[in-house]
C-alpha cells in the first residue's frame, strides 16, 4: 500500500474527463491556475501542496499548448518536491511521426518521450497508441492501456445482425483482430492505397462482408479519409449497417464533411479528446474511459499490477 497521498490535476486539454476520473476516485481535481498571457506564453501556478504527493496529471496533447502545458505543470510539481509524478495521457501527440520514413526527417515521438522525462514525469499512462514501439522510447514504466474494454462493453448492446469486425487499412489489423477473437466475429481487412496526407484510395477488400453488419475498428479518426473509404467499400461489397469504431476523434481538416457525407449510422468514439461542438450535429456516440483510467490509477498508487486491464 501507497502511503503518500493522492493528488490528481489536469490542464485545459481535458478538464471534462479529468473531473470524471476524480469521481471515481473519489478525490476532488488538484487546484491550479492556468492561463495564457497576451504574448501567448503559459502561465501557471499548483495552488495547493504537493509535497511528497503521488500525483497524476490527466493531458492529452492534442495541440503543441497542450503539450506545453504538460510539461510546465509536470516541472512545477517537481520543483514543488512532489514524491511521484505519472503523466495520464489519454491521447498521445505525435505518435504517428515513430520513425524515418525518408530522408532528414525527425523522429518526433521520441523527442516528445525525451521532453516528458527530462521534465520529471516517473511513469506513464496512455490509451491506444497509434505505435506500440513508442513504449521503447520511453526509460521509464509506461502503462499502455487498450480501450477495447470500453468499446466491447458497448458493441455488445447492439442489435447487430451476423456481425463481423473489419479492419480499414493493413495498419489497424492488430486491433481489429483482438476485437474480433474477444467477440468470436469473422475478420475482414480493406487494403488501402494512400495518396496524400488526408486523401485516401481503398483498393481491395479481403473477405466477405455480404450481408454482414460490419464493425470497423481504427485507433483514430483525423481528417475521416480512411474510415469513410472504409465505408464506402463495405457497402460497394453489400454490407448491411456500418458502424465505425474509434478510440481518438482527433476529427479535424474535411473531416466534418465527409462524415457527414458518408451517411453513417452512427460513429463510435471514446473522450480521450474532447469532441468538438460542431461534431454535435453527427450521430457520434461518446464513450467514457475515466472508469478505465481511473482503475489504472488506483491500481499504480497502491502499487498493485495494472496489467489486469490490459486485453
């Protein structure tokens, strides 16, 4: 058992969820003043004491504000001699930039791990990474939770008919393989062709989703070129009812447009990033993870084995 106290606190990336999970926890969200002075730097100030604390903070970084924010909040809690601090990272920025893929590019996510340590974080928690690889950048223990609990947990309320789960692209194959072994569904993979950054040629299918309700699981949703490709080619092949599945609705650029362009039923996400009001107009179902988060949590602050949560 932990004997330091608890303490959880949050930037502006996430305050909805970040109050979720201190419900229950059953802890009140730390106090700490954020702002933005006119000349766009970060102020803050932890308004409460940490001293010898086992503190969480809960940020995703979305946005380079965000992961600024984390790292200042995570250098004020150090230099306020907190005992432990764990970075909750619900969605983690970055992650696709995992490697060189040509020449005299950055390996961006490294950097980001290496800016997280250097400030003082002891551990981290993170959902769905879109590498798992990332874990290895990382010299520190990194708790990489799955959401598929979540999602499992919610698909399984659905009057789907014959169901099968299909993969996008070859990329999500891993993830809608664990999927389809944990609802004993036939797996389907679209093998796509990307031609820009946001625009996306689906070329083939492999398998049969003939009269099948489909479930296609992806990690995220950026600009919706993929899923909505996705859709189109489950319905070119006679699918019946398309529910697309996903962790991260980053939902930016033409996304908007082509979600609302494709028809779709209805979009299953999770609130590791806060949905944007105008997404209000789709029929986007939210699932919470602070339930999910929140038991990762508990389980590192009385050091009990987190790997019970993981699929």
């Amino acid at each position: 058992m932990n004997s330091f106290t608890m303490k959880v606190f949050a930037g502006n990336a996430n305050p909805a969820l970040a109050k979720e999970i201190c419900g229950c926890l059953n802890v009140g969200l730390g106090k700490a003043y954020v702002r933005s002075f006119s000349d766009g730097e970060i102020y803050l100030q932890i308004q409460e004491n940490v001293r010898g604390a086992d503190v969480f903070v809960v940020q995703s970084t979305t946005t380079n504000e965000f992961l600024l924010e984390l790292l200042i909040i995570v250098d004020a809690l150090r230099r306020a001699s907190a005992e432990r601090i764990t970075a909750v990272v619900p969605y983690f920025g970055y992650a696709r930039q995992d490697r060189k893929h040509q020449g005299r590019v950055p390996i961006t996510a490294k950097l980001v791990a290496n800016l997280l340590t250097t400030a003082g974080i002891g551990r981290l928690v993170t959902v769905d990474l879109h590498a798992q690889q990332i874990q290895g950048f990382f010299d520190i223990p990194v708790d990489h939770l799955l959401a598929l609990p979540v999602q499992i947990g919610y698909l399984e309320q659905l009057d789907l008919r014959n169901p099968m789960v299909v993969s996008p692209d070859t990329g999500s194959t891993k993830i809608a393989d664990a999927l389809a072994r944990r609802l004993r569904l036939p797996l389907a993979i679209i093998d796509k062709r990307r031609t820009g950054d946001s625009s996306v040629e689906a070329v083939s299918l492999i398998g049969e989703v003939r009269g099948h309700d489909v479930i296609l699981i992806d990690d995220m949703i950026t600009t919706a070129g993929s899923i909505c490709a996705a859709i189109t080619v489950a319905r070119q092949h006679d699918a019946q009812r398309v529910v697309p599945v996903c962790s991260h609705a980053v939902l930016c650029g033409n996304a908007f447009e082509r979600l609302r362009d494709s028809g779709i039923h209805e979009l299953v996400v999770t609130d590791t990033i806060p949905l944007k009001r105008r997404f209000a107009e789709l029929p986007i179902t939210v699932l919470s993870i602070a339930g999910l988060l929140g038991k990762a949590i508990e389980r590192i602050h009385t050091n009990q084995s987190v790997s019970a949560l993981f699929v």
